[in-house]
C-alpha cells in the first residue's frame, strides 16, 4: 500500500484570489508580516500497489488527466509506503 | 524570509464528499487501484521574518485563528527558509 500525496498549486503567473483574501484576513488580525499567501489543494491517495515505480506512474498519469489542470496548475507528488492496512488501529 | 507551508486536512472521523467524488472520478477512469481519496488544502505563506521560531509561532496561532477550523480540521506546518527575495530570477 502507499499513500501518494499530490500537491496542486497554481502556476505563479496566475492570479489566486483566494490567496489575496486570506492575506487580507491576516492583515486584519494583525499579522502584517505575511508578504504573501498563494491557497493549493492537497490530494491524498490510498493505493493497493506494493511496487513503488507502479504507485508513482499511476500517481502521475491520475494528476495529469485529472488532478490537476496543466494550464494554469502545477503538481507535486510525493510517496509515502504504508504498512500493513490499519484497520483495527488509530493511525 | 520564510516560506510556510500549511497543510490542512479534514480530521479523520469527517466525511469528505470531495475525495469521495475524485475516487468515482478516478475509478471511472480505469484506476482501480485507488483506495481512498481525502481532501485537503495547502497554504504557502511567504513570511517577512528571519526567525525561524517567530515564523513557526506566527504561522501556529494564523493555523488556530482562521487558517484551520479546529473543530472538523487539522494542521501541519513546514517551514523552509527562502534566500533573499527572488524578484528578479525563476524560482
């Protein structure tokens, strides 16, 4: 099992209004150090594979087709291999 | 400079309807491999600070004041320091 963690963000040239809005909540509680907020998504996948390479191709072809739109966004994808299903455990 | 990122997942015992729809998505699309799909968000935040512990308390207490809805939420920061400010070259 792995866990594929795909990161989306917005390319930099794009405009991020959700960013802007955060930024200026921020300002308004007071945190005026912050220069800058960009918001992303975080996507992340359980998959039923033991082959590491097999985990990462599908993880990317997934982000490519449908993850993450390639003309205004960007994506990370980083691998995580998980043990035994924990079922019957708290993670 | 700091560059924070923060990440922000719905807790476990919450129903996400979006990662719900993403795994149809993706199984419709032949990836049957795909377990389970969670949601979440990243905030990059670009901090105008060069103490590294000023930056983690600051992005801290930006988690528990709005970034975060600790009630059906949880948070976790990364920090990496940036060089000087790269108005001027491609990241």
């Amino acid at each position: 099992m792995y866990q594929a963690d795909v990161i989306v963000t917005l390319k930099p040239v794009v405009n991020d209004p959700q960013g802007s809005t955060i930024k200026s909540a921020l300002h308004a509680l007071g945190f005026t150090a912050v220069e800058d907020v960009r918001a992303g998504k975080l996507l992340r996948l359980t998959l039923d594979t033991d082959d590491r390479a097999e985990a990462a191709a599908m993880t990317e072809s997934m982000a490519r087709q449908l993850l993450a739109n390639s003309v205004i966004e960007d994506f990370k994808i980083s691998l995580v291999a998980l043990e035994a299903p924990a079922r019957s455990r708290r993670a």
